[in-house]
C-alpha cells in the first residue's frame, strides 16, 4: 500500500472532480490524505479518506475576480490571488509531508506555493487539473480570452499579438513566487502559464473536443477526461423532483461567489411560458430573493446528477465541473459566462457543438430563450461529444498515471 497526499485549493470545483480517483486508488489498496476547504471535509471524511482543512490564511484570500470589468482584468485578480497564497500553501504542504510522509504527492494546479513545496521535497509529485490549462502553445489562441482558433493570417497575427502584448501584464506578478522558489532551492520560472507544469506529471480532467488539438504539448501532459461526482448522488429523487412530468431545464450558478444571480432570475423570465419545469439551484443566494413562476422549482442544493438524468438542457455560467458532468450525461449546456475561465469554456463548448454562448453583458430573458432553443437542437451532437470524452479514460485513466508515480520511485 503507497500513500497518496492529495492538496486542492478552495472551491468545491477542485475537489469533488477528483473523488472519483481516490476512490479508484483507495479501491487498489492505496491509503488517501486529502488536505481541502473546511467545507469540503465532512464530505471527505464519510467518503472514508483522512480529510485535513487547509491553512485558514489560504481561505482569508477569497476569489475576488467577480470584481473585474474585463477578461483580462478577471485573469490579474487570478493571478494575484494565486501569488497572495504561495507562502501559507508551501508551508502548509510542508507540514503535510513531514506529517504523513507520503509516497506520492498530487496537488491543485493553481497551488503555487504547494507546488514550490512539493517540487523541493523529493517526493514524487503530479499537478491535477479540474479546470483548463492555460496552454500557450502557437496550434491555438492565447488562452482566456474565449476566442476562435485562427483559420488564416490574420488570426495568427492576432493570436501573436496578443501573446507578446498580454504575457508580460501576468509575469510582473512572478517575483514573490521566485522569491519562494529561490528560496527553497528551485529554479526560477520565466511565465506564469509555467506554473501550471512544473511537475514531472501533469493530469488535465478533460480531453478533446474541449480542449484544442495541440501538436506542442509538453510530454508531462496527459488529458484523462473529466469525472463526475456529486454529494449524496445515489439517493432517491426528493418527492418534489420525482412528481415532475415534463423534460426539465436545470439552471445554476457558481458556487464561488460571482455576482451571477441575475442568470437565475433572467432564467425564470425566459423559461416561465416555455413547455419544461425549471429546476434552479441557487448555491449561496437565498431563493426567496426570486420572482419564481409556476413551473420553476428553486432550492439551494439538489444533487445536479438527479437532476440531469431527466433534463433536456442546463442553464449555467460555464464552471467546468457542471459544464462537464452535463456532457458527460448527454445534456447540451446553454452557457452565460461571467468569468474565470467561463469565457473560455463557452467558447470551446459551442465549438464543440454542445451548446450555446450568451455572454453576460447581452443577457436579456428574450435572448436567453432563444440560445436555450438553439442547445437543445444539438442533442445529438452532445451525445457524441460525451462518447470522446468519456473514451479519455476518465478516474480509472488518472489513478493509473499517479500509480506510475509510485512505481519510478521504486
């Protein structure tokens, strides 16, 4: 039995994707230390794994990107945020190792200063990511912006331009991490997309088509597919859900919080007269704060898997973890990003033809019905984009990669 040493960041974006691989490795025998949120540990802890919260001064740096008028602005709060956390999360990671000693390490990509640590601690080590990699490969367009893939000249111009005028904003924020580098004896890193691969294996949870087909990938990639997992996803259907007849539109918002709630109420005003019952999860917004009509049916929490099992499209601000489980259930995603990395999956998903793309700033009840029609033409097309990535492999493709980690080191 080898001991895996898991680390995420806050969010439970960045947990609840992996469950499904330490439930894998756990089934081999191995044992799981998982260090995650406050919020996330009781969740983890009747899943049977060792759960450890993070640094409460990790969590003090909340995600303020919601703030940012611009794509670009939304990225340097990213950033910023990432850098506020290096020192707490290397020290933190640190007192992980010394504690559990573990035979491999796998750790949120966006954990700076917990890759810092891992790096320099001569445990083998892999870097997960739930969300997309920021690649800065020239096969495909600067990373964030959600723009098409160039198709001529011009558009690699464009994409040039871009990377030359755009990197250097990001890379100013890099002198307190290299000072942490430094620091613990590593090298310095040149980029911020750098960060996010600098272990020996680095495992993104998702696959084509939603990710871009790369011919200059780094060799540590591997692309295993998404997972999918929710709290108490095999209960039964709450009576309410289960008396619904129609096909169901499900409607959610970030559980990060983002300012998004007016997705939800431009929702209720689209969907009112349309032939479907509306479903909405509301995370941390009340839901008496909605003007809500007969057919909608409002909660904070519903396992999004019950839900889907009977819905013929999802309403959503494009967070990877419900973009993803939709896919994966053969359900097309109408998206309205607001931020993060949303703009980016918006786009790829309406490549893929999966879905449709609304962004926020053109959010109307009657704009909103119309790209929720739209997705719900592409059922089929789903269902196709659903087969490639699930075909990745998915947590049994991951938990194999990570076991690899243990077999080097002996």
């Amino acid at each position: 039995m080898s001991r895996f040493l898991i680390y995420t960041a806050p969010g439970s974006g960045h947990v609840y994707p992996l469950i499904p691989t330490l439930l894998e490795l756990r089934g081999h025998g191995h044992h799981i230390v998982v260090y995650a949120e406050e919020s996330s540990l009781d969740t983890l802890r009747n899943l049977g794994f060792d759960a450890v919260a993070i640094s409460p001064e990790i969590e003090k740096r909340e995600d303020d990107t919601w703030k940012a008028h611009t794509p670009i602005g939304a990225l340097r709060r990213s950033v910023a945020m990432y850098v506020d956390r290096t020192r707490p999360e290397a020290a933190d990671l640190r007192s992980a190792v010394a504690e559990w000693t573990p035979d491999v390490i796998a750790l949120d990509n966006n954990c700076w200063g917990a890759a810092a640590a891992a790096e320099s601690s001569g445990v083998p080590w892999a870097q997960v990511a739930t969300f997309l990699l920021p690649l800065t490969t020239r096969d495909a367009p600067p990373f964030g912006l959600g723009l098409r893939p160039a198709r001529s000249w011009v558009g690699r111009l464009r994409d040039e331009v871009l990377r030359q005028g755009a990197l250097p904003l990001f890379n100013s924020a890099l002198p307190p991490v290299n000072r942490l580098r430094r620091e613990l004896g590593l090298s310095k890193v040149r980029s911020v997309p750098d960060l996010y691969m600098t272990a020996p294996l680095v495992l993104s949870y998702t696959a084509q088509p939603l990710e871009y087909p790369r011919t200059e990938l780094p060799p540590s990639v591997r692309f295993v597919g998404p997972s999918s997992w929710d709290p108490a996803a095999d209960d039964e259907e709450p009576e309410w859900l289960a008396g619904i007849e129609r096909p169901i539109v499900l409607v959610t918002v970030s559980t990060v919080f983002q300012d998004d709630a007016k997705l939800i109420q431009a929702a209720l005003d689209a969907l009112a007269d349309e032939p479907y019952d509306v479903v909405v999860t509301t995370a941390s917004i009340d839901p008496r704060r909605f003007n809500a009509p007969a057919n909608a049916h409002l909660v904070t929490f519903v396992p999004h898997s019950l839900v889907l099992r009977r819905a013929a499209c999802v309403v959503c601000h494009g967070g990877m973890g419900i973009t993803q489980k939709s896919l994966l259930a053969g359900v097309p995603v109408c998206i309205v990003p607001f931020g993060r990395d949303q703009i980016e999956v918006a786009r790829r998903v309406e490549l893929a033809g999966a879905g449709t793309r609304l962004p926020a700033g053109r959010l109307t009840p009657g704009r909103l019905r119309a790209a929720v029609r739209q997705a719900m033409a592409k059922k089929q097309q789903t269902v196709r984009v659903a087969e490639r990535l699930a075909a990745a492999g998915g947590a049994p493709a991951a938990a194999a990669e990570l076991e690899k980690l243990v077999t080097a080191r002996h």
